[in-house]
C-alpha cells in the first residue's frame, strides 16, 4: 500500500528542527504547540518509526529523523516551485544577501549552488562586509537577507558559537602577547582586547588588516594569535589556561520586511546551513 506523506506534516516537521523546538515552530507554522505536538505523531504513525528523541529537555531526530529531514525538504522545494510555476510568481530583480566574511567563506557556496537549482530564473547578488555595514544596507533597502554576527544574548540569534583563541600555543606563554586582528569595527578583535586588560595580560597588534585571508595567513605562519570560532580554522590554542576566557557569539539572519517567496525560500536556505555549521 502507497503511502503518502502530507505536505503540511513535512512543513511543520522541518519547522520544528529549524525553530529548535516545538514552541518556536508555533510561530512558523501558526497552530498550537497542542496541535504541532498531534501532528508529528501522525507523522510518525504514517512513517512507523520514531522521528525524534528527548536529550533532557531538547527534542533531537533520530537517525530516521535525520534521514527524513533532506527528503521532506526535497519534497517542499517541489510543491513550491510547482506553485510558483502555476502562478507565475517569480521575482522581480534580483536577490541581494548580505554576509560577514566568516560566513561568505563557509556558507555562500553552498547557498548559492541550492538556491540557483531552485530558482535557476533568480540573478543573485552578494556583498560582503562587517555587520554594522550590512546592517545599514539593509536599514537603507540594499539588502533583502543578511547573515552576520551579534552579541550572545540576541533574541533572535539562530545559533550561538564560543569564541576561541586560534594560534601557536607557544605565542600564547609570551609576556606581551601577539595579536593578529581584524580593522574595526570588529566584535572579535573587542572580545579578545577586553578579556586581555580584564585578565591583566599585556598585548601588541603585529598585524590589522580587513581581510580574513590575510588573518588566517598571519595565524598559519605564526605571526600572531587571533580570537575566532572554529569555523576559521582549527589551530585552537591548546595553552587555554594561559589566556582568559572569551564570550560566545551569536549568528544572526535578518530579513526584510514583507519579503517576496523567493526571498522568503532563500532566507530559509541560509538560516538551515548556518544551524548545520
């Protein structure tokens, strides 16, 4: 017997996983945390397999779960597309995204390469900046998405990541301590100077620059250590008892207001790679 697999399950199903939880999907969604709850589980009956588990207080997918996320997206980007195709709702101009070089680097491509195979019609355009500078594209109406970065506690944060001493460990025991940085305004180059004069420990730029390429060489060559997440590099100071202890920081995605679909869709593309970093 054919099963099939309603599409309105699927959306509230990936909803959760994007949102985190139930409650948060409510407001994707716009049913009750009661009524989500009721449609996973016919979700799960009409798949006969349990799509996610509880870790404490944190709904997870199981390995069944995780195998039904990419197939219930596949299946969504279709009926949308079929929709959009019937009702003649393309976009007019082009897309334009906003992103921090972090995410540029390790993100974009990825992206891109999804959202072009769905919406092969759409021109793309992409600037890379600091957040504040993306956010006043946006503010202006240059930009319909951005992804960028924000203070920790960000109310709509779609992820947070700890900040991390990248370098040679040795550079790390000096006195004076070498620090390759980025020009301001820069949230990482303020946490790592803060958390230095809180600890006492004296500091020397030997290398600013406004290019990430240019940091991440100065690091690889051991010119100096600089405060990053791991999505940088993985040359984490092993020494951590030697330096003071840094913030997180939050990944933010901020979208315009009374987007188009398409906008709509790509937004949705950018928010799921950067809760998968």
């Amino acid at each position: 017997m054919v099963v099939n697999l309603p599409t309105e399950l699927l959306r509230s199903f990936t909803a959760i996983v994007d949102a985190g939880s139930m409650l948060k999907a409510t407001e994707r969604v716009f049913v009750t945390q009661s009524a989500l709850s009721l449609q996973m589980k016919r979700l799960e009956d009409l798949v006969q397999i349990p799509l996610f588990q509880r870790e404490g207080r944190r709904l997870t997918l199981t390995p069944a779960g995780q195998s039904l996320l990419g197939h219930a997206r596949e299946i969504l980007d279709t009926n949308d597309r079929a929709l959009q195709a019937l009702s003649g709702d393309v976009l007019a101009g082009p897309a334009r995204l906003g992103f921090v070089q972090d995410f540029a680097e390790t993100l974009l491509s990825g992206v891109l390469a999804r959202f072009t195979q769905l919406n092969p019609e759409t021109q793309v355009q992409v600037r890379v900046g600091n957040s504040a500078e993306l956010l006043e594209l946006m503010q202006a109406g240059q930009l319909d998405v951005v992804l960028c970065m924000s203070g920790q506690d960000d109310p709509i944060a779609v992820r947070t990541a700890p900040m991390l001493w990248l370098g040679r460990d040795d550079l790390a025991r000096q006195q004076v301590i070498p620090l390759a940085v980025l020009e301001r305004p820069c949230r990482f180059r303020d946490a790592a100077l803060a958390a230095l004069d809180q600890a006492g420990r004296p500091w020397r730029i030997v290398l600013e620059t406004p290019s990430l390429a240019a940091l991440r060489a100065a690091v690889d060559s051991g010119l100096g250590i600089t405060c990053r997440t791991t999505h940088f590099m993985d040359a984490v100071i092993g020494a951590h008892e030697a330096l003071p202890s840094l913030p997180h920081v939050a990944y933010v995605r901020h979208i315009r207001s009374n987007p188009h679909p398409t906008i709509n869709r790509l937004a949705d593309l950018i928010q799921t790679a950067a809760l998968e970093l």
